[in-house]
C-alpha cells in the first residue's frame, strides 16, 4: 500500500505510460456530509495497488494522472467513486467506462453487482463481506486490503470482454454514450429540488409556510455543509417543519443565523414546480403512459436490454407532461424510441 509521497512519485514514474486505469474507492459518511476517501486502488494491465489517502500528503500528482486527458477510468458503479475524488480534487474524469452500464445493455440486470460480474465472465467468486468496515481504521487488516484490491483486479478483464460482445451487438457507442453522463459536474453537487422533495412533511404544509419551509431546508444545508455535518444532525425533518409553522421557535442564536442566510441567499425554488410530479395522472395520461410502456417493454425485447435502462416509470410521467430534458428525448433512446 503506498503512504508517502515519494513511494507515489515512483508508482507515477512506473506507469507513465498507461492510459487505462481500473478505480475504486472505499470512504466513510457515517458523520459527515461529504463523503471522506479513506483508500483509492488502481489497478493497469499488469500492476494493482492501493493508495492511503489518510496517510499520503499530496495527493496532486495522482490526480494529474487521474484527469489527464488521455486516461481512461475503468469503474463499476462509478458515480460515489467519482464523487468522493471530486470534493477533493475538483475535477471529473475525461473519460469512463462504467462496466454495471455497459453490462445491462447485454441483459444483465440493471443493478448487477461487481461480484455477479467477476462470477460471470471471470469466473471468479469475490465475498462482500466488508460493505459496512470503516476504512478509516488504521492499520488495515491483510485481508481487508486484499478485499480492497479484489474490487479493481478484475475491472479490465471484464471491461475487454463487455467491450467485445457490445461491438458484436453493435451497442458499445449506446454504452458509452450512458456512461458519459457521469461525467456533468452537476450530478456531484447538492440537488437542492431533489433534497426539498424528500424532506418528511414538506407536501402535507400549507401555502402560507411553504416559503419559510423551503428557506429553513436550504439554511440547514448551508450549515450541513460548512460544519461537514449529516443534515438531520442540524435539525429533524420533524422539527424543521414544526419550526416552518411556527409551532416551535428556533433558539436565539439560530434564528440570527438564518436571520443573516436570508439576506445571503434568495431561494427561487418555485414549490409548485416540485410537487407536479406527485400529482394523480389524468385518465387521458393513464392510457397514454399505458400505452408507451407497452412500447418500451416491445423496444425491450426487441434490443434485448431492461425497460427500465430504456425509460424509467418517473421518466415516462415526466415526458407525458411534457418535460423537455426526459432522457428518451436524446442519445440512443431517441433512436430506437419512436414517439
């Protein structure tokens, strides 16, 4: 395991001249609000290893090799992988091929598991045994850094043969295209809508307390953020939606703090915006998205890929009303999806 920068430098020096590099992370977010990389292994051709990133320094000349535009990440489930690199370094991949995508454009459930993958096509069987170790203990046991490495040893192996068989199937350009949507820097920042919407209680308030409610949710995450604290370690949903109403008070030095994000920060999340979703399907929308999902589960067979890959049932509502960023809109999905 490398833990200095000079054993980094010289692993650097090695592989130079390798463009293709299998990643993994293992991190912690038991406490926090961002999560906190703990290991990064990366494993070439012919060389795996894994980096402490508790230990090493300057972690700069690995993310120059990471991000170099010529360096193409192999990764399985990659999107907490690249988020956990992003809040330290900044910086999103050039390019990445994701195997859990491209292996359900080959019929292979949406969510396969890197241990379906390797029992698969390597033949291999890899236990899950550490899912909940907490990486930032230190030293690491043998056999969990053995773990550690067993979840990129086999990332390449399984990338060249995904890759054959979606060349032979013709759908190696729909797999990448997939996998580049990894690569927005928005997807690695807070979705305020999103985080609103899951907010327990927040469709059950009234107009009247609505924009106090929202204004509450976005200054809990404002302080989440800058004590890198859980957000309901800041206040309950409970309590932030008693506070919106009125039926609690916020203590002094809360409310002076909040007092002060208001003049900050202008929310102009409209809240109507986020509840259309929720909102019953007319029966006119009901037999449309009948209809439409008959198509998807015929495109399904046909291409023989999950109906769920090809449009998700919150995708169909929101292409039935009209929305225009809907992935079926765009790509791949536009090309077999004649609406």
């Amino acid at each position: 395991m490398i833990k200095t920068d000079k054993q980094l430098r010289h692993y650097l020096e090695e592989i130079q001249d390798q463009t293709l590099l299998a990643l993994d992370t293992e991190f912690r977010r038991v406490d926090s609000y961002f999560p906190e990389l703990c290991l990064i292994q990366i494993a070439t051709i012919d060389k795996i290893e894994c980096f402490d990133v508790l230990s090493l320094n300057n972690l700069e000349p690995l993310f120059d090799k990471l991000y170099d535009h010529q360096t193409k990440w192999i990764a399985h489930s990659a999107r907490q992988d690249i988020e956990a690199l992003y809040y330290l370094s900044n910086r999103i991949p050039t390019t990445i091929f994701d195997t859990q995508i491209a292996a359900s454009f080959l019929n292979y459930p949406l969510q396969v598991s890197y241990q379906s993958l390797t029992e698969s096509l390597q033949n291999v069987q890899l236990e899950k045994k550490y899912t909940r170790f907490d990486w930032k203990k230190r030293p690491l046991p043998s056999d969990v850094l053995q773990y550690a490495l067993d979840d990129v040893k086999y990332l390449i192996p399984i990338y060249n043969k995904l890759s054959k068989e979606l060349i032979k199937h013709e759908k190696l350009e729909w797999a990448e295209e997939e996998s580049k949507s990894l690569l927005d820097k928005e997807t690695y920042n807070p979705n305020f809508k999103q985080i609103i919407k899951k907010t327990k209680g927040i469709s059950k308030i009234s107009s009247k307390h609505i924009n106090t409610a929202i204004n509450l949710i976005l200054w809990r995450e404002s302080v989440a953020q800058k004590k890198n604290k859980p957000r309901k370690w800041i206040t309950s949903d409970e309590k932030l939606i008693k506070y919106a109403i009125g039926s609690i008070k916020l203590s002094s030095s809360a409310k002076e703090d909040f007092k002060n994000f208001l003049q900050k920060y202008k929310q102009d999340i409209i809240f109507e915006d986020l509840i259309k979703a929720q909102k019953p399907l007319t029966e006119k929308e009901v037999f449309r998205k009948n209809k439409l999902k008959e198509q998807i589960c015929a495109l399904s067979i046909e291409y023989n890929i999950p109906s769920e890959l090809i449009c998700t049932s919150k995708n169909l509502v929101n292409f039935i009303r009209g929305e225009d960023l809907v992935t079926i809109n765009r790509g791949w999905r536009s090309k077999i999806f004649k609406i």
